[in-house]
C-alpha cells in the first residue's frame, strides 16, 4: 500500500528513474554515443539549431561540461560549430548528416519504447498517468531552486551564483 508522502514519492521516482536511465545507456550505446551524447544529439536535433549556452541550460550543465561534450560530438562528425550569419558572437550547434541519422534512430528506439510501455498501462488510466507525470514535471521545474538551498545553523541560505 502506497502512503501519500514525500518519502513513498521519493522511492517510486528514485526507482523510475534509475530504471528508465539503465534503459538510455542501453539505447544511446548502441548508437555509439555516450548518455550525455546522445541527450545534446536529442535537444539539438530537436530544435535544429541551438546556442552552447542554451544546450547547457536545457541539459542542467555547467558550460565546461557542455562544451567538452560538444567537442566530442565535433570530433565524431555528429555535430556542427557555426557562426551565426547576422551575429559572429554567436556559435550556433547543428547536427551533421551522420547526427541527424543517430539523432531519428535515437528518436525511433524511444519512440517504440515508450509506446509500448503506455499500452501495458490500462487504457482508462492512461491519461491519467500522463496528466499525473506533467504535474510532477511542472511542480518539480518550480520548485527547482529549492535544490539550491541549504539550512546552516537554522537558518536557509540560497546558493549564489
């Protein structure tokens, strides 16, 4: 029996979550990318062109990070470094052709994935379970900065930039 409290959410989603990412690794290696390759492949074929800095920000990375991996991704030829044509501050990150082929057999796997697992879900629940999830997403995305926050000699403290 499941018990509304913060210590049940905790376990359903620490097991979620360990699960569904045991299930990227096995995906994005078979791509030949790493877990954190195949997420920039995924967000930038998505989009079709994005900035170093909101790759980073969309993936929750510092810069260095999202930059080492970038460079990776240039090194494999998945991945483009362009300056924008009406501002040269800008470096905007394409995907190559070789990317655009992992980013739709990424896309296609997760697609296949995720459709059979909701049909495993009763068929009167499913919008449950969906309007369930985006509830947590949206609470979770609010409430982000409480991450950020630590409690020294009683008192909060926000961590600062």
């Amino acid at each position: 029996m499941i018990n509304a409290d913060g210590n049940d959410l905790r376990e359903i989603v620490r097991i979620l979550v360990r699960n569904l990412g045991l299930l990227e690794k096995t995906e994005a290696g078979c791509c030949g990318v790493t877990l954190a390759q195949c997420h920039a492949i995924v967000e930038i074929g998505r989009v079709k062109e994005i900035s170093l800095n909101s790759l980073a920000e969309l993936l929750n990375l510092d810069k260095s990070t999202m930059s080492r991996t970038v460079d990776n991704l240039v090194k494999q030829n998945l991945v483009l470094r362009e300056v924008h044509s009406e501002n040269r501050r800008y470096i905007k990150i394409i995907l190559t052709e070789n990317g655009e082929e992992i980013y739709k057999g990424i896309e296609k796997n997760m697609e296949d994935y995720y459709k059979r697992v909701i049909s495993l879900v009763p068929s009167e629940k499913r919008e449950q379970v969906l309007d369930s999830l985006q509830i947590l997403v949206d609470i979770v995305k609010v409430n982000k900065c409480w991450r950020e926050r630590r409690i020294i000699n009683n008192e909060w403290y926000e961590k600062r930039s």
